[in-house]
C-alpha cells in the first residue's frame, strides 16, 4: 500500500505505511537472522 500510495501522490501515507512495513520486517528478521536478506537491505538503504 506505501507504493500505491507514492504513485497516487500521498507521501504522507506512504511513509506511514513504510513505516509500518519496516517494523514488521524488524520483527521477521530478529526471528530468523539469516533470512530475508533483501528486506534487511531495504532497512539499511532507507534508513529505518
């Protein structure tokens, strides 16, 4: 939804929901460490 958002002009939303997305990808990677690679590297590179 953060990307439908950004293509809609709602950046206000979109980070919301990126923000959202980022605590939930938090969560998946303190349970399996070794995976989910490409989200930690999402993390890093949007600084969340």
């Amino acid at each position: 939804r953060g990307e439908q958002a950004i293509r809609q002009g709602d950046s206000e939303i979109a980070e919301a929901w990126s923000d959202q997305a980022a605590e939930y990808w938090k969560q998946a990677i303190s349970l399996t460490p070794g995976n989910y690679i490409e989200a930690h590297n999402w993390l890093k590179i949007t600084g969340r």
